[in-house]
C-alpha cells in the first residue's frame, strides 16, 4: 500500500507519458512507413513495385504510362520501396489517411 501511494505521489510530478494527439503532431521516427510518396518523373514503369507488392495495391502499365497505388489494400510493408530502382516511390511520415471515399485512396 505505501509503494501504490509513493508511486502515485511521484507521478504527480513527472511528465506525462501520452502525447496530447491531435492538437500536437508526433514527430515519427525515420523509419516509420507511412502513406507513400510518388515521383511520377522518376518513374520508369518497370512493374518492379507491382510485383512485389504482396496485397496488389500497385498497378502499373508502361504502354498506358499509367501507375496507381490504392491504399486502401495496402498494409505498409515497405516492400515496393525497396525494389524500386529509381527510388521514385517511397513511404513517408504521413500517417493521417482518413478519407471520406474510397476512391479517394487511390494515388497516382
Ligand atoms: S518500381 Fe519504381 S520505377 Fe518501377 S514502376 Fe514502380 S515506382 Fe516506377
Ligand atoms: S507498402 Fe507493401 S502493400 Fe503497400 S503498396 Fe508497397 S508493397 Fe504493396
């Protein structure tokens, strides 16, 4: 009992361990894969990303020159950016993805 009430005493006076989300953005660490960022110019259409994605979120046609990355099947594996040979498609900080449509997850 008197350990309970020391450590409640003493956690009055140290910092707070949770983080005060949203109105304080986390700051993510370097290695967080978050919502994908996609150099359109750097891209040379070579499907690298869309074989190896495990869920087929990519879709990729070089004739159409058309690239799509659907987060919404997506599950953040990181396994796109690594094959990637221009390093045109990497994951970033951003975690806040809510959308209202579904179709509005869809990168291009
Ligand atoms: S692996 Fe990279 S260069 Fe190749 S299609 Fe995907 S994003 Fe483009
Ligand atoms: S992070 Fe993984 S699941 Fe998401 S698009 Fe890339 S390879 Fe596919």
């Amino acid at each position: 009992m008197a350990n309970l009430l020391f450590d409640v005493v003493g956690n009055l006076f140290k910092k707070p361990f949770t983080q005060k989300y949203p109105y304080v953005k986390p700051i993510m660490s370097k290695d967080f894969r978050g919502k994908h960022k996609y150099n359109k110019s750097k891209c040379i259409y070579c499907s690298m990303c869309q074989r190896a994605c495990p869920t087929g979120a990519i879709v990729v046609s070089r004739d159409e020159k058309i690239w799509t990355l659907d987060l919404g099947k997506c599950i953040f594996c990181g396994r796109c950016q690594e094959v990637c040979p221009t390093k045109c498609l990497v994951l970033g900080p951003e975690f806040e993805m809510a959308k209202k449509y579904k179709e509005s997850l869809v990168i291009k």
